[in-house]
C-alpha cells in the first residue's frame, strides 16, 4: 500500500463515521445523556483511525533498509 492508497482508505473510513455520528446524533436526540455516549463512541473511533493512519504513514514513509552482507576475512 502507497501513501495515495493510504489517503484514499483513511477519507473514506472518516466519512462514513461522520456520517453515522450525524445519524446517531439525530436518532438519539430525545434522549440526551444516550446521545451523549453513542456520539462519545464516534469520537473515540475518528481518534482510533487516526492513530492507526499516523502509525501506518510512519511506516510508509520511513526509507526501507537493505540487508548488506558484510565481507569476511
């Protein structure tokens, strides 16, 4: 997987949980302290793919070493 991949999965993982947090937010909203918990919960996943975007970029990102044999004397 390339960063543009990377990018593309992360955008459209991100839309769909904002997607469902503005849906929880309508059908939960006659009982706020529900609301409150269903609405925590879509919050705390954008925070969990975010972490999980950071650390694959990092991976992505960072220059593969090569594996050098070394000369024996």
């Amino acid at each position: 997987m390339n960063l543009d991949e990377l990018r593309a999965l992360y955008t459209e993982a991100v839309t769909i949980v904002r997607e469902e947090r503005k849906m929880r937010q309508y059908v939960f909203a006659s009982n706020p302290e529900k609301q409150e918990t269903k609405l925590a919960e879509m919050d705390r996943l954008l925070d969990i793919l975010r972490q999980i975007k950071d650390e694959a970029k990092a991976d992505l990102e960072q220059p593969k070493l090569l594996d050098v044999p070394r000369k024996h004397d």
